[in-house]
C-alpha cells in the first residue's frame, strides 16, 4: 500500500472513530478530538501484538502489516508533523512516549521500531511501588508537549500497582489564518441550540472572498493557515447542515460515504453575502475503548501483547484503558489545538460554488483541521454550544 492509500485508510478510520464518538460518545455536548493520535497509539499497541490480536488490529486500522503502519508512521511524522513556524507556518508538536515497569524490559526487535519509526522517549519505571508518581510524569509529560494546554490525560486511580506498560502520544498544533478577521468586527448573534432555544455568542464575520461550496442539505467552509516555506498547507473545516437539526445526520453522511471528504470540499473561492462563524474554546476528554469494542476491536482489551515485554509473563499483557483528551480554541487570530492519548497495559488475572452565497454558521456544524498536500485529519470535532467549553 503506497502512502496515499494509507492516508484514505487512516481517514476512513478517523470518520469511524468521529462518528462513534459525536453521535454517541458526546451527542450533548461539544467535543474536539485528535484521530490521529489514537491511530498512532494503536499501531504502537498493534507492534507489539501476535497472533488473532494482530490480525483484529490491521484490519481494524485497515492495514496489511506492522511495516505498512510503521512506515506510515515514520512518513507521517517526517512529511506532516514536523514543526513548520521557522519559516512562518504552524507550529507542530508530536510526541511518542513508552513508560514500561522495569521488571518487563521491552523486547530488542519492539524497542527497535519503538526508537526508530516512533521516535518514542522510553522510560524504566516502578508500578509496583509508584504508580501514582509514574502517572504524574507521564499527565507532566503530556502537559509539556501541548504547551501546557493538556493537563491530565491519565485520570486519577487510572494507573495502579498492576499497570505494566504506557504508551502515550501527544500533537499540538498553533496556526494563524491566512486572512485574519478583524475583532473590531465581531459582534453578539443568536446560536440555536439542538433543544430549540439560543444563546447569545460572539461571532467573527469578514467580507473578503472565501473557499465555500454549497451541497445538497449542507455547505462546506474552507479556512487556510498561513503557510511555510515548505510545501504543506493546513485548512479548517466546517461542515454547516443547511437545517438547524441537521447535524447528527451530516456526520452520519460524512463518515459512512466512502471518498465523501475528497468530494465535498471547496477548491475555488467565491464572493459571500451574510457570512458569521463563533468564536469556540473546547476541552474534551473520553476513555475511548468502549468505543473501540463497539467497532469491533476486542482482542486487544483481553492479550496477544506478546511482542511487546522480553518476559514469559508478556503472555499476560492486556490493554486495560485507552484514554484521550483534546482541546481546541478558535478565534479571529487562527486556531490552537493539542490532542494526547495514552494507552494503560497491565496483566490478566487483573482487570456546487455559485456567485454569491451565505454561510451562517449559527446552529450546530461539524469542523475538522486537515493538512491538504498529504489529505492527513488531525483534529475533528462539533459545535453544539459555543457558550460551552467544556
């Protein structure tokens, strides 16, 4: 599979994921989350895998091999994730991290993949005896990455004495608009709510042409970061159902029609009448296995981790948890976003365009943050109440 077709896959994966988590996960409230991350924690837990376990997770990832994920990875991070504000682009932050207990070294040919294709940091520690401290340093861990926008992504009571293995991921992003709305602008508008009602919330506004596309029962917004010297170009996202109450099907369209997010995005800019979209600030966090289960990733949740320790008690490795936090801040400067997930090991006996047109975005829409030369999702998320941080 060469990269663009591991790049659709990984997509298809992300609008799975999205689908589970904003229909069902959080249908009340607004949530951002970062596919991404998740998907390089499970090729980390899927490297250390044999077996039926392995099998359930390539498909699941909609992979053929461990090499085809590591290589994906390893382009990911080289051809997307690199850190682009030197040369006046976004600044990028990723992040691998491995926490094993130091009686269960990893195994040589795991460690090799874990240092080299994830570039991960790995740390001996004692679960046995602290893990409450180890739990501290990886939330410190994960803070330092995000720029301090992520504070815990491991809960309290979620890493105990029976804990043997963490691996966690960390992304932040920080992108200017390639035009910046002018804040003098912004005004207070009504925002309907799912129940009926409104709030009252600031919205940005702008008259200069703007990368939109009108479909059937929605319509697409496009805004561009700034770019570097170098080729990428990252973009926002909205994705605005025509009806107030359209939102849970549009994401139901989206991420069941195969090739739908190629087909339905904005290429050209048009001239715009009444344009609003809301200022939104998100912190959102979920413990995503069940979500996992329901799409059919179990195996994991009960062994086959036998790749992973340099120990016969390696037999007994299942995935406990998997826990992800995201938060998203949106205003007229451009957007800032951070993203970790952490995976939580321990042992088994332990349990059209057209002239002109509006685009209002003042009932519930759904947004995503893409990078366009590779087509690479890093963040997807919906509004439901911009009045609603958290």
């Amino acid at each position: 599979m060469d990269f663009r077709q591991s790049i659709s896959s990984q997509t298809s994966f992300s609008l799975e994921i999205a689908k589970n988590v904003l229909l069902n996960e959080a249908k009340d409230s607004n949530i951002v989350f970062s596919p991404l991350s998740i998907h390089v924690v499970l090729s980390l837990i899927a490297a250390g895998s044999k077996g039926p376990t392995l099998d359930q997770m390539l498909s699941f990832l909609r992979s053929k091999s461990n090499g085809e994920l590591n290589s994906f990875a390893s382009e990911i991070v080289s051809k997307v994730l690199t850190d682009g504000s030197q040369s006046g682009g976004p600044r990028l932050s990723f992040a691998n991290g491995v926490w094993m207990d130091k009686s269960l070294p990893l195994k040589a040919s795991f460690k090799e993949i874990v240092d080299k294709v994830y570039k991960a940091v790995s740390m001996p520690v004692d679960f046995q005896a602290k893990a409450v401290e180890v739990a501290n340093e990886v939330n410190l861990w994960a803070e330092k990455e995000t720029n301090g926008l992520i504070k815990e992504v491991l809960p309290p009571g979620s890493v105990d004495s029976s804990t043997r293995l963490i691996f966690a991921n960390a992304l932040y992003f920080k992108g200017a608009w390639n035009e910046n709305f002018d804040a003098s602008k912004t005004k207070d508008y009504d925002f309907y709510l799912l129940d009926g009602s409104s709030v009252h919330v600031p919205f940005m506004t702008s008259k200069k042409k703007q990368y939109v596309l009108a479909c059937d029962g929605f319509k697409v917004l496009r805004l561009p970061y700034k770019q570097g010297e170098d080729k990428r170009c990252f973009s926002m996202y909205f994705f605005l159902p025509d009806a107030k109450h359209g939102l849970p099907g549009l994401v139901e369209k989206v991420s069941s029609e195969l090739g739908f997010l190629d087909r339905h995005l904005p290429s050209e800019a048009v001239k715009v009448g009444d344009f609003r979209i809301p200022r939104f600030k998100i912190s959102f966090g979920f413990e995503s296995s069940e979500v996992l289960k329901g799409l059919g990733l179990v195996l994991p949740f009960s062994g086959g981790l036998t790749e992973t320790v340099d120990s016969p008690l390696g037999q007994n490795l299942f995935v406990s948890s998997i826990f992800h936090k995201s938060f998203i801040e949106v205003n007229e400067e451009g957007t800032e976003a951070a993203a970790a997930s952490a995976a939580v090991m321990t042992f088994e006996f332990m349990r059209l365009p057209i002239n002109v047109i509006d685009f209002v975005a003042d009932h519930p829409f759904m947004y995503l943050i893409r990078e366009e030369m590779t087509g690479v999702v890093l963040f997807i998320g919906h509004v439901l109440n911009p009045l609603q941080a958290a």
